[in-house]
C-alpha cells in the first residue's frame, strides 16, 4: 500500500539522502545488509536513558532544522507556546507528547521539521505570578530605581497580600516579569527534554521578545493603514480586580449567588410597573424599560414614560425582542450598563448613556446631571464611592423605607460573566480601546473566516463546529487593548492639543523600520522627551496588547516574517496548528484572522486537537481547580517513555483520564523492548568481545514461518502508516503494540531453539537458523522505528547497540520490502504456530508443572484451515513446546474446538515427562 503524501508536498523519500535503492536497504531502513553488534550491555534497564540520550541528541545535532531543504521536504510545526507563569502541569505533558509524535513520525518520513518552541511571557498570569512571588505591585507614576531587588524570592510558597505589596516603576516591574520568566523557561525546557520533544532548541522565541514586540507592532500598523484596527469610546467588559478591559473569547459564565428585588416604577395617574432585578444599586442609572412587543402585558404602556424608584428620574417605556417575557416580569429595566443585553439595547434603541460604575468597581464619586437637584441628589450622595456591593445595600434599604420595594428579595443563582482569570463578576464599563475587525460586525468577513475554515483540516474532523459556532455567534470586534504592563506596546502617540486636550483621533504611528517601540519610554519621530504631555507635544499610548494579539501571530513570528524571507518561503503557510480545544475560540481563530488580513491565506494545513485530562474524579485538570499532578515527578518515577505511552493512549479531541497504571504498562513495553532486543541481538555474538555481524538481507528468510512473521509486520506497517497520516497515532500505537507482544510471546518463543542452532555465539549454522536470526534482525529492525514516536528513549537505546546514527533520523519503514521478504506467506501462519503451542503449554500449566517439562506424546487438533501452517512450523512447534516424542495432528471436529485456547485447538492423550534442572551459572 502507497502512503498518501500531503497536499503541497512530494515524496521526502524520494529526495533524501537516507533513500535507499535495493530491498535488503529498504527492509533494513539504511543503505546496509549487514549491521555490526557492538553494544548490547548485559543488564539492560530504562533508568537514566532521558539524560544520557538528550546529551547525545543535543551535541549530534539530532533535531537540527536544515534549512537547506526546499518548501516541499519541510514540514512545519507551530507549537504552542506554553504561558510561562509558574509550572507545567500533566495536560501539557499529554498534548505536547502528540504534537511530538507527528514530528517523529514525518521527520522519519523523511522531512526536514521545523519544530521550534515559544514562551508565552506577557499578560496577566505573569503579571499576578510576579506581584505574588516578588512581593511587588506595578505603579507607573514611580521614577525608575537601579539596582532593585524585590523584598520576596518567592521562598516561602506563600502569596503577598496586594496591601502589602511594595510598589515600584512600570520598568522596574517589567524587569522582575522578564527575570521571573526567564527561571521559568529554563525548567521549562528541562521537563521538555526530560519528555523526549524532538524541538530543534536552537528555534525558540518569546512573546515578549524583540523580534514577536517587532512582528506584532508592524502587523498592528499594517492593520490600521488598512482600517482593520479602530478605536472607539465604548461599553466594554471591565475586570476590576486587575483594571483591565476584557475580550469576548475571555469570557465565562458561572453562577453566582445573587437575589431579586421587585422594584415599583411609578406612573402618572396609573399602577406602578413592577420590575425584578438582581441589581438595583444601577437603578441610578436606568435609561429604559424593555418588554418583549408581542407580551400583551405590556403593549398599553409602549410609548409612555415611567418615573425611577428614589431618584424620580423619566425613563421611556419600549419594545425589544430580546426581551423575555417568561422571566421575571417580563419587563426589565435597562441600564448602562449592567449585561450585554443592556448594551444591545443601547446600541439598538439608541439609548442615552448613564454609566455609574468606575473602572475601580465603585460608583461614580461625583453625582451625575440626571440627578443633580432632583430627588435622589441626597441618596446618591451616600452611595458615591461605594463598591457595588455596598451600593446594593444602601439602594435596598432606601428601597424599603420609600414602599417602593414589593416584598423581600428572593435568593437566586444567576449566571454572570467573569474573566476566565479572574475571582469578580465583571463590569460593563465605558471607555476607549483598540479593536481588531474580526467578523462580528461585518458580515462579508465573517462569511470569509468561516470559508477559512472549511479549508483547514481539522483533526479530529468534527471540531471544525467549534470553530464555525464560535465565528456564527461573534457579536462584537476583537477587543485587543489591555491596561496593563507586562505586554507588546500599542506602537502609537496622540498629540497634544494647545488645549491641553490629547488627539485620540489623530495617533502619531511609527515608521516600520523603526518598530520594536516603546511609546511610553520613546519620543515619536520629530519630537522630543521634554514635550511629552505638554500642550504642542505628545502622549505615548499606555496600552498593550492582549496575550493573543501576539500569540496569533506566533506563525508569523517563528518563520521569520518580514524578518528572513529565507525561511518565510521555506515553512509558511506552516502544516500544523497541535492545540487545545478550549483555545479554538482564541489562539486558532485569532490566528486564522491575523493570517487571513495580512497574509491572504490560512496559517497552516492542519490543525490537530486534544482532548482534556480528566481527574479521578471525570473533571478537567486545571491549574485554577487545584487538582493537577506536577509531571517532573511522573517521568522521574516511571520514564519518560512510560508517560508518553500513556499519553498515545488518548486519541486527537478524546478527553482521557489520568491513569498511572496506564504509565506502568507503558514502562513495561519499553523494558520488554530493551530485553526482547538484547535477545534477538544475542545470536553469532563472539562470547569475548560480544561483538558479532547481523545479517539483514531478506534473501535469507527461507523458513515460512519466518516469512509469515514479516507478511505480519508488513500488514502492520500498512496500518500504522495510514493512521499516522490521518493522524489517529493511537490507532498506528494500537497495530504496533499488539504486533510486538505477539511477536514476544509466539516468535520468539516458537524460533528460539532454531535461531540458536549451533549455540548463540556461533556466526554459522543451517539455513534454517540463518533464516530465523535474519527475520530476527530485520523485525526488530523495523519494530524499532514504529515504536519510536511513543518510546524514543528506548528505541534509541537499542538502536544504538548495534546501528549507526538515530533511530529517529532512520527511514520510517514501508510495507513493500516485508511483502517481498514474505514471499507469499501470509501472516495467519504465525498465528495458528501460536495457537498450537498455547494449546501445547495450557495443558502443563494445568498440570501446574514447568513449561521445561517435555512431552513425550500428545495428538493437537487442529481446525482445517490452520493444518497447513501448523505442519509447516511442526519443528518450531516442536521445540518450543519441548515435544520430545510423538506429535500427532489431527482435524478438530465440528463444534469440538477449546473455547478457552484462542484458535479452538485441542490437546489430548499427553503424556508429560520430568522437566530437566536448570543449570546454573
């Protein structure tokens, strides 16, 4: 079976210099038929492999991008960069390993990967790790101060209260972010390695680094020149726990405790109209009342006016069809803001704008023109200042007091959204920020990001909803403005005006060839610092970039945009995109956006999806529940290897438990591979030196079941080769480990009398012992490279005893050669050889006496259509079984198999001698 080569790619195998030209190369995986045997020790173990192979991996150069090779022998990974606040937990361990896998396995395939790694540096996370661990908060109005040292290291484990935190200049505080991350990177790196990530360390790059400051900035004014990037003064979701605004990917909804108050609004002349409101504190600031037009309820009183509770200020009583009628009253009051829908029905209704609430999450401390000289001047006096919390108090007891309060309040649980960071409902708060289009505004984008999406291919397929359920629901621009410290400049000044009053209108942008910038350090070209704030001179932006602004453009970045057209032609558009599925609607579509605007094209071929780590208890594992498992300690405790198989496990979008016994058996497969390597390679060694040739050339396999072993493996090889390419490398693990264990507990089992034939040290023997320590050397072989995607470290090990170079820079093996090796045989043949020797020892285990014993007489029956191969392998059966008189085969009748041997044979009339003593020494 042909393997299918990638869209936009030729065969590697056909260019690279690993290409082989004759059968017995290509079933060897190198231009040899003979390999020497110089390194088997005599106790094999799978400790202390990760650092003793990383150094050799390291100093050979083993991962090395060669950038020498054309765009259609590369293959280009844009791996995720891990946010550098803290530690990795065991969900990085399990996604990274499958982006790891695809390396190894196209790599082997002959193409050169560009496989860097980034660190995601700037954002909150950073920011909070760093006020904890040094005991620092950032206060920009402080001179800068050399020579710093933080008043904590982080020692104690424990976090510095803010009030206790010691404020110091914005660069004294970006110098501590960058001083924290760096540490961080480092034992980042090292549980990479520890791993196995087959990453190239010499292509790693920061976010926060020059060249991604640089490549965000020029993307940014390129975006603005083309009108794609706007400011505007406008409602938006505020955190006031960091003070900073908040994009709609950053969302969540969770519930939170809260209580309705029925509140009257008075008519003139007429009932009160009663509403139900889990905020009354925002009643100050109510523009509206808003019933759904068809609620019959209401229709009377569309046009009129009703009067506020306490501040007796005139609101518009309207129609809207987001209104719900099942909720509460069913008509509810509108204010600015206090959700979303409210500012929809701001934007819709074009309502006026009454904010009360601050950035700092308290009412405004000056009482506002609607209410200035009216009723409720006094109250909202008392209230100014107040945290919203406090506010709601105060309202609720004014409330009370005037009647105007319909009963007590009702506990409720509402859902309220909160910054996926943060521990406060957010607010909805009226200021000015940077927006990037991104569809949720414009239709025609939006139709052109959901083509994007029909031309990548996802992997697995149906999280391709995701991402078209994300882009359908967008209902707003991507806000990319944070006010915060620890991020990518917004590159941009505003002048002056002789009033004293900054020109947001009119922003002063940097050349390209001047960029990285620094607005808030840097004077704008044709100014300088001593104008900076004063009438006739400028302001420097104070704003970064959101962690995504940077993040989606990590493609753009690691391929050298702008930077190396070398290498941008040599890996863009990149092939794979491995991430989350919970980041689809951040860090994938925002980088399909950044690509689409400025590249006029995907970012990458394919992007492939994990799944979540479940805890014992079926949740997710995350940092912020407290119940992850720090991953150092699993692949010091068990092998890399180990953990990686356990990883493997899971399927591409497949949640998966986190399962330690599942790491035991993957410890178990690589030790079984060291010892089943040292036995396959233990035949023709001098007994001195142990050192002895292995012959890999396919014309010496003459047994048939030796032949049926490698029609077996081809078959295998096939199905491997085709999950790998559809990326389903769990089903490609699946084929190989069931292989190996029947070629462990059957092959070797039943060839290893023949392959010894004159003694393990001999270089001569029958054709028949030549053919089984061929088919021996060339399974192994071959199984090597299959395995190791999944166990690099004992894969390696064993390639090492006895080939030259790494198994991982070896050809991936094809199903072709095998075939021809085969002859013709056909891998049931292995499988009912097994079968008759499980039949044969199921007797003595019964017997509960040694599988040494031998059997001097014994008739197997045997279904039909296994009687050929099972005479054609009668010897290995044989001697396996330790049958040292008569053997006689006979057709199993109709219905009279054993259920309890796989195959249904049947041995009877067995006559069991003494098992020989072991010998010693």
């Amino acid at each position: 079976m042909s393997t299918p080569i990638p869209a936009g790619h030729t065969d590697p195998a056909t260019t690279t210099t690993n290409a082989t030209t004759t059968p017995a190369a290509q079933v060897a995986g190198a231009d040899v038929v003979r390999a020497v045997v110089k390194g088997v020790p005599d106790r094999v173990s799978a400790d202390g492999l990760e650092e003793k192979l990383d150094a050799r991996w390291d100093a050979e150069g083993t991962f090395a991008f060669d950038r020498g090779r054309t765009r259609e022998q590369i293959y280009s990974i844009d791996t995720p960069p891990p946010t550098a606040s803290g530690s990795l937990h065991v969900g990085h361990v399990f996604s990274y390993t499958h982006t790891d896998l695809v390396a190894r396995y196209k790599r082997m395939r002959g193409y050169e990967v560009f496989y860097p790694m980034g660190w995601d540096d700037n954002g909150l996370p950073t920011e909070r790790r760093v006020q904890n661990y040094y005991g620092v908060r950032c206060d920009p109005s402080l001179p800068y101060v050399e020579n710093f040292e933080p008043p904590h290291q982080g020692t104690d484990g424990k976090n510095v209260k803010p009030a206790d935190q010691v404020p110091v200049s914005r660069r004294n505080f970006i110098e501590l972010c960058e001083r924290l991350t760096t540490e961080d990177e480092q034992k980042f790196e090292e549980l990479w390695r520890r791993l196995g990530l087959s990453v190239d360390w010499s292509q790693t790059y920061q976010t926060i680094g020059a060249d991604s400051i640089g490549t965000a900035q020029r993307a940014f004014v390129r975006n603005l020149a083309r009108g794609e990037a706007y400011q505007a003064e406008a409602p938006g979701l505020w955190d006031v726990t960091f003070q900073t605004a908040v994009a709609q990917a950053e969302l969540e909804a969770r519930d939170y405790p809260g209580h309705y108050h029925k509140v009257a609004f008075g008519r003139p002349g007429g009932e009160p109209v009663f509403i139900e409101t889990t905020r009354p504190e925002l009643i100050p600031a109510v523009v509206a009342l808003i019933a759904h037009p068809d609620d019959e309820r209401y229709q009377h009183l569309f046009g009129t006016t009703v009067t506020s509770p306490l501040f007796g200020v005139e609101v518009p009583v309207l129609a809207h069809h987001a209104a719900e009628p099942d909720k509460g009253a069913g008509i509810a009051m509108c204010c600015t803001f206090g959700d979303l829908t409210d500012v929809q029905w701001w934007r819709e209704l074009q309502l006026p704008t009454r904010s009360i609430v601050q950035r700092d999450g308290r009412i405004t401390r000056e009482v506002p023109e609607w209410i200035e000289g009216g009723a409720g001047e006094a109250l909202f006096g008392e209230i100014s200042g107040m945290t919203t919390f406090s506010a709601r108090k105060a309202i609720v007891d004014a409330l009370r007091a005037s009647g105007d309060l319909a009963g007590e309040p009702v506990a409720t649980q509402r859902k309220a959204n909160f910054y996926e960071k943060g521990d406060k409902p957010l607010e909805i708060v009226t200021s000015r920020q940077w927006y990037i289009r991104n569809g949720g505004r414009d239709g025609e984008l939006r139709d052109e990001l959901l083509a994007r999406g029909k031309e990548l291919d996802f992997h697995p397929d149906h999280m391709r909803v995701r991402y078209e359920n994300w882009v359908g629901g967008l209902n707003g621009d991507w806000l990319i403005s944070r006010q915060r410290f620890f991020g990518v400049p917004i590159p941009l000044w505003y002048p002056v005006l002789a009033s004293g009053e900054v020109d947001h209108e009119n922003p002063i942008v940097p050349p390209e060839d001047r960029l990285p910038v620094d607005p808030t350090s840097q004077a704008p070209d044709g100014f300088t610092e001593d104008q900076r704030g004063v009438p006739g001179g400028f302001v420097g932006d104070a704003d970064v970039m959101d962690t995504w602004a940077t993040s989606s453009l990590s493609p753009q970045i690691v391929a050298g945009w702008e930077r190396d057209e070398d290498l941008w032609q040599r890996v863009f558009p990149m092939d794979l995109r491995p991430q989350g599925q919970d980041i689809i609607r951040t860090w994938l579509f925002s980088s399909v956006v950044r690509a689409h605007l400025e590249n006029g094209t995907l970012p990458w071929k394919n992007a492939a999806i994990s799944g979540w780590i479940l805890d014992p208890d079926r949740k997710k594992m995350s940092k912020s529940k407290g119940n992850v498992v720090t991953p150092m300690d699993l692949l010091v405790e068990h092998g890399s290897d180990a953990v990686r198989y356990w990883a493997a496990s899971a399927r591409l979008g497949a949640d998966a438990a986190f399962e330690v016994g599942q790491m035991k058996i993957g410890r178990r497969l690589a030790i079984k591979v060291l010892n089943a390597s040292k036995f396959a390679l233990s035949f023709g060694l001098d007994p001195e030196s142990g050192e002895g040739e292995i012959l890999l050339d396919p014309a010496a396999v003459t047994v048939d079941l030796d032949r049926a072993m490698l029609a077996g493996l081809a078959t295998v090889t096939e199905q491997a080769t085709a999950a790998f390419e559809a990326y389903d490398h769990t089903r490609a693990l699946e084929v190989t480990e069931t292989f190996f264990w029947t070629f462990c507990d059957d092959y070797l089992e039943l060839v290893k009398d023949r392959a010894y034939g004159d003694g393990a040290g001999s270089a001569s023997g029958s054709p028949e012992t030549l053919s089984a320590r061929t088919a021996l050397a060339i399974a192994l072989d071959t199984q090597l490279r299959l395995l190791a995607p999944y166990l690099p470290f004992a894969t390696e090990e064993v390639w090492s005893w006895w080939r030259a170079g790494s198994v991982h820079r070896a050809p991936w093996p094809t199903a072709e050669p095998l075939r021809a090796a085969a002859g013709g045989a056909h891998a049931t043949h292995l499988t009912a050889a097994g079968n008759a020797l499980a039949a044969i020892r199921k007797v003595k285990s019964e017997a509960k006496t040694s599988m040494r014993a031998p059997v001097l007489a014994a008739t197997l029956a045997v279904p039909a259509a296994d009687l050929p191969a099972v005479r054609l392998a009668i010897g290995d059966v044989r001697s396996a079984g330790r049958v040292t008189g008569d053997l006689t085969l006979i057709e199993t009748a109709e219905g009279q198999g054993d259920p309890n041997v796989q195959g249904g044979m049947v041995t009877s009339g067995v006559e069991l001698g003494e098992p020989e003593p072991r010998k010693k020494g």
